[in-house]
C-alpha cells in the first residue's frame, strides 16, 4: 500500500479492500483497518453522546479525522524502530 522509492513515499488507496472471488473472502490491510475502526468508534462515540442532530455528525468528523491523523502519527514514528 505505501511505496517508497528514493525516499518518497506514495499511497495506494486501491490496494486497501482486495476482494477474492475464488475464495470468496475479503482481506482488508493495516490502514484499511484503520479507517474501519476509526469509523465505527467515532459513529459509537458520536451516538453515545448527549450532543443533537448536527452537532452530533460534527463531532463524528472531527474524532474520525484525529483517529486518523494519530494513527498515521504514531505509525509515522514506529515505522524508523521497524527497520
């Protein structure tokens, strides 16, 4: 999914979601996981509170967008401890 070459890295997002159609499983990698994960809790995280209509989407957004960006931050730093 990220490539580096020369030192550039470039994201491949249809790499994500493979779908099998031999085995008729789907394999989702570490960032497609990411996201899922980051989606739900922030839907869960959103209803439980006691915020209204849309304030409520907004507070989705906003805990979506920081799970996301935390999670590439901390495996930004992890990624030069790997090698």
């Amino acid at each position: 999914m990220f490539e580096c070459a020369g030192g550039a890295a470039s994201l491949n997002l249809t790499a994500m979601v493979v779908a099998s159609a031999e085995s008729g499983s789907i394999r989702i990698n570490h960032f497609g996981t990411m996201l899922l994960f980051a989606l739900l809790i922030s839907v869960a995280l959103a209803a439980l509170g006691q915020r209204r209509g849309l304030e409520r989407f907004r507070y989705a957004v906003w805990s979506f967008a920081l799970f996301v960006l935390i999670g590439v931050g901390i495996a930004w730093i992890m990624y030069p401890l790997s090698r």
